[in-house]
C-alpha cells in the first residue's frame, strides 16, 4: 500500500510539474509595453474650448501670410507677349509647318509697352504651352552619364530613337535634340539692351550633372534638325541654354529662363524686340511666348499660394464661429473623464 501511494503521489506531482511548464513552441508574443500597446501616449480630450481656439489659431496664422503673398504676387511687374502666330507672314498663313522648316529668314519685330517700372534685375523668359516634356519616352532619352564623363561618349542606348549613322552624338537624346532655338534681341530708344545669359541654370546641375571636359559632338548634324545647335568648343557645363533645358518640366505649360535684363526699365517706355522665329510648335498647336517679368520675396507672380493661405485661414475663421455659436445656444454637459480607460486605476474594478 505503501508504495502504491508513494507511487501514486509521485505521478501525481510530476503532472503537476508538467502542465505549469510554458511550452517552447508558444507563438505568443513577449509581453513588453511596446507590444501591448502601453506606452505613454498623448490623448487629448476635445473640448469645445481646444477646438474653437485651434481653428482660431489657423486662421489667425493663415490669414496674413495669405495677405502678404497676395500683395507681393500684385507688385510683381509681368509683361507678355505671345507671337507664335503674329510672327507668321500672311502669305504662309495656312502652311506654318512648311515655313518654319524653310531656310528663309523668320526675324519678326515685336514692341511691348512697359506698363509700371520694372526693377532690374528683369527675368526673360520663354513660355511654351502644350509641350509635354513629361512624357515617359522624352523624359528617359537621354544620357546622364554621357553628359557627365568622357569616356562615356559612345553611351548612347538610352537616347532612342534618336540615330546619326553609328556615329556617337553628344549631347544625345530627344530632351538634348529638341533643344530651344528662338532668340531674342531687344533694344531701347534704338539703344541695344544687353541679356545677361550667365547663372541661369541651377548651379547643382552645372557642378554635378554637366562634365568640364565633355563637348558637343555630331550635334545636330542628322538629315532631320530639332532645335538648337551647340557651340563644339565649349563644354557642356558651360552650355547654359542646354542645361535649362534639360531640367524637364513636369506640366506642359512651363516657363525657362533665357537670361536677365539688368538695367531698370521706366513706366511707358517701348521695348523693341528682334524674334527669330525658329522653333516648330505649329506641328502640335503649341503657343510661344516671350515674358519678362520682376521678382519680390516671394519670386515670381503667382497667386495660388495666397489664395490657398487665404481659403484655408477663412474656411477655420468660419469653423470656429459656427462652433461657438452652437457652443453658446446649444451647450452638452461634459461626460466624467475620470471614466475613460487610460484614466482609470488599471488594478481597480
């Protein structure tokens, strides 16, 4: 009897032993506060009082700065002309596309009027509309490493479709080939007006994306010319006209820097300008114009981004009176927040 019991107790103990051991194969996580979700947070309670005083503070912040950027896009001085189809002879009217590609002269005379004083320095731009440079085959013809360094020159696999007969193009692509290529003249009282084309591009893009010692070579030189030809004596990080260019727009309506007028130009004076009408937009219905325009702290005149402070400053302004409004005519008792979990006694019922 004895040692039935004995034995009877010892099986009895070791179930014991085994049903309180954890098992090894548990998939339960280790328990830490991050796992469980008991970290210190930040609960606020939204109170009438927080939420009419944060829509407040927007509108309070978001109002003047939506009035100060209105007020420096309306002293921004612009002046523009668009002359794709005024630069057209009469005759050639109703086949553009052929006279552009002619070889005749295209030099068209345009005067602007100075309507307010503009503070030098002037920016000269040219608008295109309707030229999608964002389009995927003309974003990725290029050669970033061919534009870069020297030995890359023959890298040209990622410049398709364009082809010179085997013979490697620098600056190749699309992007390179459909560079650019009207120009402008101006003058004043028949005294001529120097554009300053130096420090127009990005100086990142001229340090980093432009080799010293990479020139043009075999451009333009095709059966088929897109746009502007290149000096092959200077290299291409000097080639400022190229390297705009080359920075593609993401819309296609876009504006790039030609150069700066850097003389200050008086109210009612006339601008003559010399255009040579070379570059084919016809062929897409594209428009071309030429800008110039001042700059204040904020660049250049837009008033997108007064507008959007202005909305948003007035939409909270409205907010905060309508819940005021109905804060006072409408009151609602506050529950306890005493009752909310993470304000009670974790141990307490």
């Amino acid at each position: 009897m004895m040692n039935s019991n004995a034995t009877s107790s010892s099986s009895g103990v070791a179930g014991s032993t085994e049903i309180s051991t954890p098992r090894r194969n548990s998939k339960r996580p280790k328990y830490s506060k991050f796992t469980q979700q008991e970290l210190p947070a930040c609960k606020p309670i939204l109170t009438p009082g927080w939420v009419i005083s944060a829509f407040m503070l927007v509108s309070i912040v978001f109002i003047p700065i939506g009035v100060a950027s209105l007020f420096a896009s309306r002293d921004v001085v612009e002046i523009v002309d668009r002359y794709e189809t005024a630069c057209i002879p009469p005759a050639s009217k109703s086949h553009k596309v052929e006279y552009i590609q002619s070889s005749e002269d295209k030099t068209c005379n345009r005067t602007l009027r100075v309507l307010k004083r503009m503070k030098q320095p002037i920016y000269v731009y040219y608008q295109l509309d309707n030229f999608y440079q964002n389009h995927r085959r003309y974003v990725k013809s290029r050669s970033d490493e061919q534009l870069k360094y020297v030995r890359s020159e023959n890298d040209t696999s990622a410049c398709k479709p364009e082809d010179n007969n085997g013979l490697s193009i620098v600056p190749c692509g699309l992007i390179a080939w459909s560079l650019f290529n009207d120009t402008y003249s101006f003058s004043r009282n028949n005294q001529q007006l120097t554009v300053n084309k130096k420090g127009i591009s990005w100086k990142s893009d001229r340090e980093h994306k432009f080799g010293e010692k990479v020139y043009p070579k075999n451009f333009q030189n095709g059966k088929l010319i897109g746009g502007a030809h290149l000096n092959s004596s200077i290299p291409l990080s000097e080639q400022e006209d190229l390297i705009v260019w080359m920075r593609t727009a993401a819309l296609p309506t876009f504006r790039k820097l030609y150069g700066k007028i850097e003389v200050d130009l008086q109210e009612n004076e006339l601008i003559q300008v010399a255009v040579e009408n070379n570059y084919n937009t016809y062929s897409f219905n594209g428009k071309k114009k030429l800008v110039l325009s001042t700059t204040t702290w904020l660049g250049g005149k837009n008033d997108f981004l007064g507008i959007a402070y202005l909305t948003v400053g007035g939409l909270s302004f409205f907010l905060s009176m309508a819940f005021t409004v109905v804060y006072l005519a409408k009151p609602r008792r506050l529950g306890d927040s005493s009752y909310l979990s993470w304000n009670r006694n974790p141990g307490g019922h």
